[in-house]
C-alpha cells in the first residue's frame, strides 16, 4: 500500500501485518475531525480488498496517548441539526464498514483512548491495552453534553453488558487498562513491553472474539432493558437534573426503546446525538471546556522547574495542599509548630494518596515525599513556600518576614490569604515583588481552581512563574488583582449574605438551597455556608465588609457566638447527624416561588460579578465565567455568571437588580452593569 | 599528619534518629526502612546539599522483612538520593549500626567517597513467625504430588503440630553453637561476676531514671518525630517507665533461666523499633557545603571473645582502642556502654576493675581502671530505651558526641557487646571545626 495519507502512516512489517498509525498532522494529541474520518473511510475501502496482509493493527503515532476524543471545535460549527446528524452517520458508517472487515484488526492502546476514539476502537475486532492507569479508557461525551454518536451507546453495552457498559456511557467515567481487561472491554491488558508482542498475537492466532456473557446479552433484550433503565433513571435523577443535563438521558431512552442490536439503534444515536449538539447545555460546555483549556495554557511557555515546596501552616488548607503538592510529584515539607498539628493532615494526606494512587509503592513513594517539619528545615531549601496560617496580617507579616530571611534568594513567596490584599501583607518586605497570592479552595483535591493573586509590587516574572506552578500541580490557575477578596470570595459573599437575608424574611433554608441547586449549583447556599464553616464566613464577611460596606448579618455572628459553625460542629444553621448527614428540616412553605429566591440571589452575585470587571479584578469576563465555574462550581451548564447575564440580557437583568435593591429600600446607586462588559 | 588511625579524617557532620518505640505484641506501626526514611528525610532536610552530592548510603540491619533485601538500597532511594547512589546493607548482628559506621568512615577514609549517610536500622517488632520444618516439609511435598490420589494422601499425611510457629526474634536472639539465648550468656556473667539480682535492677532503675530526667531535660534533640497513617505520632522513646521502682522490678520472674536466673525482662534491654542515621563527612566535604562538625571519630575496634560471655565484648574492644592511642581510663571523659543487659554492663566493669582479669585476658599488669557512674550512659540506656538491634550502635555513637558537645568534654566512647561473642567500640572526638 503505497497511497499516502495526511493524518495515517501505514506500515508492514516483517509478518504481513499492516500497521495504522495515527500522526495527526501538526498536533501533538491525536484528535479526529471529519478529514481525519474521510481519510480512515478511504483506507477502510482498500482493506476491503486486500489480500496481502494478515491483519491491521491500530497505533497511534503520537509520544501521548491514543487518541483524545473527537475534535472539540467542530462541535459549534454545525450549521443545523441536519448537517451534526449526517456528520454522525458518516462516522457511523465508516467504523460499521471498518467492522464488517474480513481481515482481523487489532487496536493496540497505550495511553488515552476517549470518546470517538473509544468508538472507533470498540469496531476492531480485538483490542489490548497498555495495563497501567495512565491507560484510561471511557466515554466522556456526557460531560459535554452530548452523548457518544459513533455507536458507542450501541457497542460497548453490547459488548460488555447493559449494566457496565450504559454506566461508562451515563457517567462519562474513565477506567485503566487493567479494569478494561476486566470488564471485557479490551480483551488483554499487558505492561508496555509487551504490548507489540500482545497486538501481533491477536493478528497471527486469531483468538475468538470477546462476546457477552449469557447474562450481559439477556440485559440488553427488551425486558431487562424496562427493568434496568427504570432503575437507572431513578440513580441518574438523584444525581442531575435532566433538564440541565439532557444528554444521559438521552442515550438511556434510546437503549430502552431500541436495544443494541438493530440498525435502528444506530440511526436513532445519530439522530438524538445530533439534536444534543444544538442543546445550550452542551453550547456552554463547550464553552467552558474552552476556557479551560485557555486556563491549562496560560505560561506553558514558562520554563520553570520547582522540586521542593515547603508550606507553613499544617490546618485544612496548608495540610491540604502540601499533600496536593506531594501527590503530584513534588518534595514537600510541611511546617507547623507542633506535632499535634501536623499529624491530622498526614493521615488525610494518606487517605487522598490511597485514594488517588491505590497501588501500595506509589502511595508510600508519596508519603515519603511529604516531609513533617517541626524545625522548618524545608524553607532554606525550597523553591516555593505557601503560607496557608490563619488569616491575621500582623502573623502573616511576621512569618513573611522569617521567610524572606531564611528562603533562597530566587525562591518564590506565596500566600494562600483568601482574602488579605497582598500590599498589606508585603509592606515588612524588603523586596514585595516576590510575593504572590497562590489561593487555593476548599476541598483542595476537589477545586479545581487556584487564584494566581499579583499585589500592586508582584513582579510578572514570579506570576509567570506562580502560574507554571499551578499548572504543574494539574490545578486551574487564574490570574487575578489583588483587591478584598480577590474574584471568586467577592462574588461568593454577598450571594451568601443575600441567602442569610432571605432567612431572616422567613425564606426557609431548604426553599434558599434548594431553588440554587435547581438553578444548577453544586449545593445551596446555607449548605455552603455550613460546610465552608460559619466562622470562616464570619471572617471573610467582616473583613470584606470593611471595604464593600456590606452589613453583616447579626444570624451569622450569633451562631459562631454559640460555636455553631456548621458542619464542623455538627451544628450550623443546619443540624448534622453523627456522620456528618444534614438533617433536613420539613419545609414550610414561605409564599416565594423558587424561581424568585434564586433570581434574587444570582442578581446579587452578578452585581459583584460586574462590579469586578469593572475594576478589572480579572482580565475578561471569560475568565471570570472559568473562575467560578471551576472555584465554586457555578452551573458549568449555563456557562458561567456573565455568559448567563448575556444570554438572559445584561439590561434586563440589571433593570431587575435595581428594582429589587429599591424594594429592599436599599439607597446606594447600582452602577449600570453593561459598561463593564466590552 | 592526621592526629587520627586513618588516612583521611573523619567527621560527624549530624544525625538523626526515630523515637525507639517498644514492641507490644503484633507488628509495629513501622518497618526498619520507614524508621529510617523518617529520620533520614529530616537529617537530609537540615543540610544545603542535595541528597544526590551522598557519595554511598550505608546502613545497618539485623532481621529486615522479606520485603527489604539490601534494606540500604530501599532506604536511599525512598530518601530522594537517586538511582545513581550506591547503597548496601551490612550485619554484624547487635553492631550492625557500628558496622555502617565503621564501613562508611573507611570508605571516606581512603578518600572513595566525601560524604556518606549511615547508620542502622530495625523493626523487632516485625520479625516474622515462620513454619516450622515439618510444615515445610509437608507443604514441598503436597506441592509436587501428582494426581488426586496422591494430593489426597499428601492432606491426609498433615499433622496439628506442623502449624506450631518458629518465632523467628527468638531464633535471632539465640546463639545455635553454644545452644544459649542471649539473656544465658548474661546469667553466666552474672555467675562469673557474682552480680546480685539487686544490683542488676538497680542499675536499670538508674538506667530509666536517667532516660527520664534526659527527656525531661530535652536531652534527646536528635530524635525526630514519627507520624503514621493513622494520624497517631511517636515523640520519645516509649519504653521507658517513670514509675520504675526496685519494688516493682523485683517483682518480675527470671526469663531465660527460669526460677533460679536473675536475668529478668526488667533489667534487660527491650525489644524494640527504631532506627539511627549520621551523616559523615571528610574535611574536604565540610568545607565545600559549610557543614557544621558535631565531632571526629578517631577509631574503631573490634573484638572477638567467646559466645558463652558474649556480654564481655566491650572490655576487649575497649582494652584495643586504649592500647592503639596509649590512653588510660581516666582519659576518656563519657562512656556509652549499650545495655543489651544490666548484668552485662556491671560484668564489663567489673572485668575492667579487676586485677586477676585484665592480667589473665587482656596482657596488662593490673586493672585497668573503673568507670565512674557519672560518665557512663548519663542520659540511660537501651534497659530503659530499648535494643533495635540494628540500630544501636549508630544511636549510642550519635548520643555519645551530643553528651560530649554538652558537655565541652574531649573524648568518648561507645561500646556494645555483640550476640556470637564480639565487641566494637569507638573512639570519638568533640571538636566543632575541621
């Protein structure tokens, strides 16, 4: 085979196989985009007729992975349902093509292998995978807001059962090579020695293919598929709502009504998929899967190699993040003055690493490179030193100072203040341009986000480097100006404030949390309050309330008066059971309908979101959207605070704050909201 | 001209160790290479160079887990040193620590490496139970039969006693040529020394008494802290009994010669885990890293005396060191005798005190001298502390140059007696410069 391709290399080798390697030109990740199908299409005709090799063999080119997935960008650019519906049945009817061979194909995966590019593998007649984790396998279509639409919801369950194979497809769950093995996905896992050896085997012998077990066929027929998707739906229901999220939902009607073995199946994939690319929820997705991958490349052309962190102040935050810093990779010392306090952390410290790392030597290798420091013997030594103590300048400024004198000369200072302006902080500094706001939120392993803070003296050089490092720990960095609270707490405290206020009008908790978990927020904002604790609340309010003129409200010092912090104490303004449950209330209806509650609270949100673009807290408001999607996790479906603002109309919108600020007989002028937005 | 036995000098630079933390039935928190990787992470943390700049990682080790052969290996790497670092494990039985230390010093000593991290290392409490020969025997057997007949057979041939264990710590502590435990080589000092069973519990009542004031007067900066899993922490050595009393230690039975010994659990040395390491360095690496120098260790000498009085290993060693540097008793400011056993301690002294003895054993004219209490393991010893076997010979050569900096003394040494019948003891400097 001589013909030349763009994006495919093909080889024989000494034993008549055929390989098919995948190099997708000018990127270093492999994704497939319509040339790329076209080109596989043309391929696949060939191979219909040849008779000179023994089999085909899949690779992928790249030194990273498989293959990512399909091309992202091309999701936006359908022009109608119609023309993202053809697309899909094209690619449906090249990888059915590709199935129907004669010859025996093989895809041979070592690294990443993820939605269209699952799909694709799913029609070679065997597949072995590299058995490590860094493998990962799955259809994460959903978390785009589609579903798979190259008979992915049609092949895997048929392959391995409805039970196994609709949970990748509804989740969006990832799994290693190992699991893949063993849920009959791949049909051996191997280490990467022998993966070559493994590929050629399945070409030369021709082992019989992987079929479902009696009991994964039977349920996928029809009265199985009544049972389990009923019993699915509920699970699914309890998780997300389907109006925000159409697309799991979606894919189980299909596979109820159709089965996995028709053509009809396929088409009706096509069609529903199709209809999915025009949702809004999976416009916005993709929108902020944009601005993530923005985010992910912010200084990626920093050099900047950190080995050594070394975090003073072993509480939630700095345990936290020490144990962050180690999982990934980094030496870490953690200091604190006492071994009391640094033995809760190692042991959370133990738990993420046995969670993240599962395997026995990885987690020791992890714990051994996080190093308690009662004598703060890291800090000479360190590349980077995270101060993450209780938020008091006066300390702050006195432990900065011992940092300046002890650390290396070119070693970055950084502060996890949530929200202390840095140029308070630096004034003991001899040279306040090193010091950064490198902010991280609670949960640690969980947020995503970090603030990447730069105070009126920070050098960009050691913001630059500030957000390498970010990046470095897989974290979001998101750069943004020192001011009170810097972006995401600003926003945060008056939407928080505002739902302590609708208590005290004798809105119910549960109406309060309730209305913004439907809006699409993660939990509501009481809950919030409850488990980010009262008095860490208190704090922040106060202290922001000493430059936004913010009343606090008396409800929430009278709790943290009677030690009622939340969840913490098993008390907050919710109770907590013995297991830290929350104990829900009986709701007595309040007269507000949930809508209005959660208008009421967004616009309060929106207001800060603008009053923040227009003191430029951040450079734009896509990021400012990323900032609190990935900080407080802002309904990732409506695209963030502002996007939300433009799509409902800023004007109108703004129109409806002002009345209500005025109903509430508050007097200060609300300054217009388009302006910010250019 | 060197003023020491060696090429090169040789210096002491720092050293760490784990809490010695007692065992209580049932495996410890740690293995031998956590403790190690514990104290070796805070020792290399307090120092500007990059574990990689080690030229060799030595350490000493008696009984590690099947999981931790060459031990040394494990621990350098688990330490961040690199694959490049050489590392390998030795075993002198109850001197392994002391070995390390001796094997490290010659090898900066004929100038192959310049800064060397060594030390010693065990988990006692992880020793494991092992089948005994019949059980293995059976097992080899039912493994190999062919056919179900014969696999049948093979079951039938099991018998209860096959499941009886072989405790390996115990095996460890027993020497197979003279067919004694260590505790009896202790009662046949006792025996030979006419040593009381009050003055072997007195002079552990002292031992604990002294750990006890050492702790409360923080005189044990080397120890570092351990933290588990679990979210527990280990601060200080946790053998050690304040409320020790002579009434109380006179209570416990004889345990290796039942009844009649008086060799008892009280007024022996505990089993325990632990580890100790010290970083070593020659004058050239000193000056390149601007190290501190925490003292010298002039020499090392080893000994061999019969296994049957195993305990008597110090007084031969201790005879070679001050015959090499012409010194008399009297010049050496601080002892640390391990205590492997409080009759094995006083029978030492004794035999040093002894005219008839040194005269008979060690070719000199009379006694060579007495070791006033005072100077002999000020801040206790393993009675109190605990006995990692591996471990001990590091630990006491690291106590020895703190006690001595504490001090402004000159001269120590550190002694320990060795199950098989041998004995190590070195001599060490203080001196804060290079």
């Amino acid at each position: 085979m001589t013909q030349s391709y763009k994006h495919w290399q093909l080889e024989t080798d000494n034993d008549q196989i055929l390989w098919l390697y995948f190099d997708k030109q000018g990127a270093s990740v492999n994704t497939i985009n319509r040339e790329v199908m076209e080109e596989f299409a043309a391929i696949t005709e060939t191979l219909k007729q040849d008779v000179t090799h023994k089999g085909v063999i899949i690779a992928s080119a790249k030194k990273n992975g498989f293959i990512a997935g399909a091309d992202i960008s091309q999701f936006t650019q359908f022009k109608d349902i119609e023309e993202s519906t053809d697309a899909l049945r094209m690619g449906q009817k090249v990888l059915n093509e590709f199935e129907a061979l004669k010859l025996p194909t093989v895809a041979m995966i070592d690294g990443f292998c993820l939605g269209g590019g699952l799909e694709l593998v799913l029609a070679c007649r065997y597949r072995v995978v590299e058995e490590s984790s860094k493998t990962r396998l799955g259809l994460p279509e959903v978390k785009l807001g589609i579903h798979p639409g190259w008979g992915g919801t049609v092949r895997l369950p048929r392959l391995i059962g409805s039970l196994q194979g609709l949970n990748m497809v509804l989740s969006g769950h990832t799994v290693s090579g190992k699991i893949a093995a063993k849920l009959g996905l791949a049909d051996v896992a191997v280490p990467k020695r022998q993966l070559v050896h493994a590929a050629k085997y399945y070409i030369l012998n021709q082992p019989p293919v992987h079929q479902a077990t009696t009991l994964q066929s039977l349920s996928n027929n029809k009265i199985a598929r009544q049972l389990i998707a009923q019993f699915l739906r509920k699970k699914l229901r309890a998780k997300i709502n389907p109006l925000h999220y159409p697309a799991p939902f979606d894919a189980l009607e299909n596979w109820e009504a159709v089965g996995v073995q028709s053509n009809e199946a396929y088409e009706r994939e096509a069609k529903s998929c199709g209809r999915l690319f025009f949702s809004e929820t999976c416009q916005n997705l993709v929108r902020v899967f944009f601005l993530q991958e923005k985010m992910k490349g912010l200084a990626k052309d920093i050099s900047f190699s950190p080995k050594h962190i070394h975090v003073i102040g072993a509480g939630t935050m700095g345990g936290d993040i020490a144990a962050w810093c180690a999982l990934r990779g980094f030496t870490v010392t953690l200091q604190d003055l006492e071994a009391r306090y640094i033995a809760p952390a190692i042991k959370r410290a133990a738990a993420l690493f046995k969670d993240k790392l599962k395997e026995r030597h990885l987690i020791q290798q992890a714990m051994d490179r996080l190093i308690p420091d009662i004598q703060g013997n890291g800090l000479p030594k360190a590349d980077i030193i995270i101060e993450a103590v209780i938020e008091d300048l006066a300390i702050k400024q006195s432990i900065f100072k011992q940092i300046e004198a002890k650390a290396k000369p070119d070693a970055i200072l950084a502060t996890n203040t949530s929200s202390i302006p840095l140029d308070e902080i630096n004034t003991i500094l001899s040279h306040p341009e090193r010091l950064v706001g490198i902010h991280f939120f609670n949960p640690v392993a969980k947020m995503q986000l970090v603030e990447v803070v730069k105070g009126a003296h920070t050098s960009q050089t050691i913001i630059d480097q500030a957000i390498a490092f970010v990046r470095q720990i897989d974290r979001l960095p998101l750069p943004v100006k020192s001011s009170p609270g810097f972006l995401v707490n600003r926003i945060l405290m008056p939407y928080l404030l505002e739902s302590v206020e609708l208590l005290n009008e004798g809105v119910p908790m549960t109406a309060i949390d309730k209305a913004m978990t439907d809006f699409g927020m993660p939990m509501g904002p009481i809950t919030l309050a409850d488990t980010v604790g009262l008095d860490v609340c208190l704090s922040v309010a106060k202290y922001l309330g000493r430059y936004f003129d913010t009343p606090i409200p008396t409800k929430l010092e009278e709790l943290v008066e009677k030690k009622q912090l939340g969840r913490k104490t098993k008390e907050g303004f919710y109770k907590y059971d013995k297991r830290g449950k929350q104990i829900k209330p009986q709701i007595i209806s309040s007269g507000h309908s949930l809508e209005e509650i959660s208008n009421r609270l967004v616009l309060r949100m929106l207001n800060e979101a603008f009053a923040c673009l227009r003191e430029n807290v951040v450079a734009n408001a896509d990021l400012l959207d990323a900032g609190m999607i990935f900080g407080t996790g802002f309904a990732p479906f409506r695209g963030g605070p502002i996007h939300y603002a433009k799509s409902q109309g800023i004007h109108a919108l703004y129109e409806q704050f002002v009345k209500q600020q005025k109903a509430k007989g508050d007097k200060l002028e609300v300054k217009d909201w388009d302006e910010a937005v250019v | 001209m060197t003023e020491t036995s060696f090429m090169r000098d040789v210096y002491i630079v720092d050293g760490a160790r784990s809490p010695f933390l007692k065992a209580k039935g049932g495996p410890g928190p740690f293995s031998a290479s956590d403790l190690a990787v514990n104290a070796g992470r805070e020792l290399l943390a307090r120092h500007a160079f990059s574990p990689e700049a080690l030229g060799e990682v030595v350490i000493g080790c008696v009984m590690p887990t099947p999981d931790e052969a060459n031990i040394a290996r494990l621990i350098s790497l688990r330490l961040g040193c690199g694959k490049s670092m050489p590392a390998w494990t030795v075993q002198r039985n109850c001197a392994s620590g002391m070995q390390a230390l001796d094997s490290a010093v010659k090898d900066i000593a004929i100038g192959r490496y310049d800064l060397v991290l060594a030390g010693g290392a065990d988990a006692m409490s992880h020793a494991p139970l092992l089948y005994n020969e019949a059980m293995t025997l059976w097992l080899a057997s039912l493994w190999t039969a062919k056919g179900w007949k014969n696999k049948l057979k093979g079951w039938a041939q099991f018998r209860p006693y096959y499941l009886k264990p072989v405790i390996s710590l115990l095996r460890g502590l027993t020497d197979p040529l003279v067919n004694l435990s260590m505790g009896q080589t202790a009662e046949n000092l006792a025996y030979r020394f006419h040593l009381t069973r009050e003055q072997m519990d007195q002079f552990a009542l002292e031992s604990h008494q002294r750990v006890a004031q050492a702790q409360e007067q923080k005189h044990f900066d080397e120890i570092t802290p351990l933290f588990t899993k679990n979210g527990d922490f280990y601060l200080a050595d946790d053998g050690v009994r304040q409320d020790s009393s002579m009434e109380k230690l006179a209570k416990l039975k004889a345990f290796f010669d039942k009844k009649f010994g008086s060799v008892t659990a009280g007024n022996s040395s505990q089993v325990s885990d632990g580890a100790a390491l010290l970083l070593l360095a020659s004058r050239e690496a000193v000056e390149q890293y601007h190290l501190p120098v925490l003292a010298r260790i002039k020499a090392v000498e080893w000994a061999g005396v019969d296994p049957a009085e195993m305990g008597l290993g110090p007084v031969y060693a201790v005879n070679q060191l001050l015959k090499r540097f012409n010194l008399s008793m009297q010049d050496i400011d601080f002892w640390e005798i391990n205590e492997a056993f409080a009759a094995q301690v006083l029978a030492c002294l004794a035999a040093w005190e002894s005219d008839e003895y040194c005269r008979k054993n060690l070719n000199r004219n009379g006694a060579l001298g007495k070791i006033d209490r005072s100077k002999l393991n000020v801040d206790g010893g393993a009675v109190a502390l605990g006995h990692p076997v591996g471990a001990s010979g590091a630990r006491i050569a690291l106590h020895l140059a703190h006690v001595l900096k504490r001090n402004h003394a000159q001269k120590g040494i550190a002694t320990i007696c060795i199950g098989g019948g041998q004995g190590g003891a070195m001599l060490i400097e203080n001196v804060s410069g290079v």
